[in-house]
C-alpha cells in the first residue's frame, strides 16, 4: 500500500460449492458494515455476477450501501483493484469468490485477505465440500501467518440433523464464528430490492439481530472497533 493510503481491511468469501449462500453473506456483510459507518467495496469474483445484479437492482433512491465492481481478470488485477478501492476510501473490502476452491480468484483472494469466511449449510454434503475449503486455507495460512479464517454456520434450521451437522462442524481445524444465519426469508427478500436486511423494516428484525453480531465477530477478527 501506498504511503499515506489507509490500509483496508480485505475479507473473502469462499466456498467449494454453489448454494452455500455466498453472495448473500457478501451482501449482507456489506450492508452490516455500512450501517456501522464503514466504507465499504465488493469485488464480485464469481463469474455468475450475482453479487453486481444484486445491487443493480436496488433503486436509484435506495442504492445498495456500498460500490460492487465486477470481475477482476488476473491476480494482478485483483491486487490493483484493491490498492485502488483503499485509494478512494474504502474501509473494508469484500470479494466473492467463485464456488470453486481451484479457480484462479478464489486462491489470488486468499492472498490479498485479511480473514477468510466460510458460509456452511449444516448438511452432510456441505460439510463434505467444506473439508477442501479448510484444507487450502490451511495450506495458505502456513504460508500467510496473518491470514484469519472462520466458518459461518448459514441458513440453519432447527431440526436435529442440523444440529447434529452443527456438532460435527466442531472437529474442523478453522473456527466456529460466534454468529450464525438462519433460513429466513428476508434475506431473499432483500435480494428482490437491491439491499439488505437492514432495508426491510419489522419484516427484518430477527435477521438484523443476526447480521449485527456477525459484523461484531468479523470487527473483531480484523482488528477494528464494533
């Protein structure tokens, strides 16, 4: 970075399959985020673009609180991508990255974050997928002392499978994070009008509570006052 230019916060979202919810933790991240004052930046890595349509469909007079760019090409692209974003204010940086482990993105991501999440669906194919995730952000944390990781408990039902699934998730090496997401319909909701659960009223209340203590976990895990 620069001298003179604050260094942002770059977190990445990645999973090894599609379904996980992803863009969703992406967005609503970035809708938490802004709330609490930061500025903040997506990067939509994934070829599905879902993360630039979300935010394409918010209104004029209610634009998504934060800027979404589209792919970045190379790894090179990405790291000036980055150094730009910083450049121009943005705070926190969030980049969503294909649902693929072997995708160029995913690995150039991993190396220009500060902390890594991992949205799982506690279902036994999820847990399946999620041991590749693990085993490379492993692999890049042996070499990248300063890279945090976490996996986030996502659309989580109260049946017993799902806690069960949830009790297995312990015997990974990456941690919990001490906030999870439910299956609720707000935030689907939220997708139809460009913006977050934050927009959506009373109609979003049980999500709201939930994306709070998520911005608290990942404030703290990058090192920045909730």
């Amino acid at each position: 970075m620069e001298a003179g230019v604050a260094k942002s916060k770059v977190v990445t979202v990645l999973s090894q399959k599609g379904g996980a919810g992803k863009s969703t933790l992406t967005m609503q991240l970035a809708g938490g985020l802004a709330r609490s004052g930061r500025s903040v930046a997506i990067i939509d890595l994934d070829p599905q673009q879902t993360a630039w349509r979300w935010a394409r469909a918010a209104s004029a007079t209610h634009p998504f609180p934060a800027a979404v760019e589209g792919l970045a090409e190379t790894p090179q692209a990405l790291h000036d991508a980055i150094r730009r974003l910083a450049r121009d204010g943005a705070g926190m940086i969030l980049l969503d990255c294909p649902p693929s482990i072997e995708h160029p993105a995913t690995l150039a991501s991993l190396q220009e974050a500060d902390l890594a999440l991992v949205p799982v669906v506690p279902s036994p194919a999820d847990l399946w997928s999620t041991k590749g995730v693990e085993r490379l952000i492993l692999q890049v944390q042996a070499a990248r002392k300063g890279l945090k990781a976490a996996l986030v408990p996502n659309r989580v039902l109260r049946t017993n499978l799902a806690w069960d699934v949830l009790e297995v998730m312990r015997d990974f090496e990456l941690p919990i994070l001490g906030a999870s997401l439910a299956q609720r319909n707000a935030y689907a909701q939220s997708a139809v009008i460009g913006g977050s659960v934050y927009q959506l009223g009373r109609a979003g209340g049980e999500a709201v509570r939930e994306m709070n203590k998520l911005v608290i976990e990942v404030l703290k895990l990058t090192g920045e006052k909730a």
